[in-house]
C-alpha cells in the first residue's frame, strides 16, 4: 500500500466512459482511502423519483421531488465483492444502473436543489478526508480545496470502442455509430448544462488516458504524488 505524508482529498472529474470510476477504485484500494461515486448519488435521487411516482411520461414533478428531498439518505457499503450504493438503506447498486435511470438522471442532476442536497452530503462524507470521488463537479464545485485534482479524459473514438468492447463481452448488442453518437451526446450535455457544469478546475491534473493501461496510468499516479511531495519516503 502507498502511504501519504498526511490525509488527502482526491477528486477526479471527467467526461462520461473514460474509466473514472475503475481508475478512482485502483487508487482507493492503493492507499486504503473510501471510495465515493457521486454519479451513483444522482442515479439513487432518480430512482427514488422514479419510484415515488415522480416522473411520469419523462416529465419530472420537481416541486414535490424538492420537498421530499430530506427524506432520502444516501450512503455506501463495501464488501468482499464491491461497493455497493444504499437509498434509505436498501441496496440500490443494480436498479440504478437501469436504462430507465439512466434516461433521466441527467435531467435530474440538473436540478438545484437536488445538486445543493447532493453536494452538502459529499461535503459531509469527505470531511475526515481519506477519500476519493468522482464525477464532474468535484474539483470545482464539492472539494476546490482537494490537495489532488485529476481531469479524465480520451479520445471519443476510444472510449466508444471501449464501451463497445465492453457489452459485447457481457452479451450485450451494440452498435459502434450508436455509441460513439451517445458519447458525444453525453459530452455536449455535462460541459454545456447551466448549474455546476463539467470543467476542469485550474489547478487539476489532466490525464488523457487515450493510450495508457491501467498499469501506466497507475504510475502516472504515483509520479505526480511524488512531484506534489505528497508521498511517504519510507
Ligand atoms: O458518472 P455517471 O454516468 O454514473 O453519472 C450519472 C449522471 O449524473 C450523469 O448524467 C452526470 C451526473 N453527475 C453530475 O451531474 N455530477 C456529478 N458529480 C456526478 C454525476
């Protein structure tokens, strides 16, 4: 395990399908820090609207998804097999992976008072520091104090056959054009919508992992802790 000269906050931003979440997992696990997935927050909060009949026909009652917001508690779980996302204490990790979550999530998360919700309880889970957490707000928005900001990204092209690969291997169909047409859709959405848009904070590491391994990008992790002087000289 690496060990820091003190307790960190680690804040990765990006655009969707750069491996955010698999590279934010490697460096948690390296340096026994908590992992947080903000993404999995916005898709509880649309679960949660979702089944309380909040939506219907895609159209988002927000007056009453706002009032009820202090009824939802988010929170992780960790186990021998994975983090695991909890709303008000079921476990929600496989429902909010659906497609039907996953088509209005970005809607929700437009959302202000869902975003100062979600913001305020990843203040509250980071304020012993010891983590990592992705999204597309963390640098800027959530922790602009982070001791190490990472901005993700890779060429489209890439993280399109990347996504391709990916279904292909878990029987999915899918088609190439599609998602590469998705990935940009996505991009256009994070970097242009009004509230807490995707943007890299200034002082944010950009690591374009287009042509790294995990391997690579493990060690570019590591240099750049050693040029902060954040690592331990044992
Ligand atoms: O990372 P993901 O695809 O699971 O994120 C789901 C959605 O939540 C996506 O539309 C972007 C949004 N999101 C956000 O607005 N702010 C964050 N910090 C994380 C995710």
């Amino acid at each position: 395990m690496t060990e820091l000269v003190k307790k960190i906050i680690i804040a990765i931003d990006g655009y969707s399908s750069c491996g955010k979440s698999s590279y934010a997992k490697l460096i948690a696990n390296e340096l026994g820090y908590l992992y947080i997935d903000s993404g999995a927050m916005y898709r509880a909060v649309s679960l949660f609207a979702l089944q309380n009949k909040m939506i219907e026909n895609g159209v988002i009652d927000e007056i009453s998804l706002i009032r009820n917001l202090p009824k939802i508690e988010i929170s992780f779980q960790t186990d021998g097999n994975g983090t695991y996302t909890l709303l008000n204490d079921e476990n929600v990790e496989k429902k909010i992976r659906n497609l039907d979550v996953s088509s209005v999530v970005s809607e929700i998360s437009k959302i202000y008072e869902v975003r100062e919700r979600l913001v305020q309880m990843q203040r509250t889970m980071g304020k012993n520091k010891g983590i990592v957490m992705d999204g597309r707000d963390i640098g800027t928005i959530v922790f602009p104090e982070a001791e190490m900001k990472i901005f993700m990204t890779a060429d489209p092209k890439i993280r399109a056959k990347r996504r391709f690969d990916e279904l292909r291997s878990k029987g999915i169909p899918a088609s190439l054009l599609e998602i590469e047409s998705n990935i940009e859709h996505r991009d256009n959405k994070d970097t242009n919508r009004e509230i807490s848009p995707l943007r890299k904070a200034e002082d944010a590491l950009v690591l374009d992992n287009s042509r790294m391994t995990f391997d690579d990008q493990m060690l570019w992790f590591t240099r750049k802790l050693f040029e902060k002087g954040l690592l331990k000289k044992n």
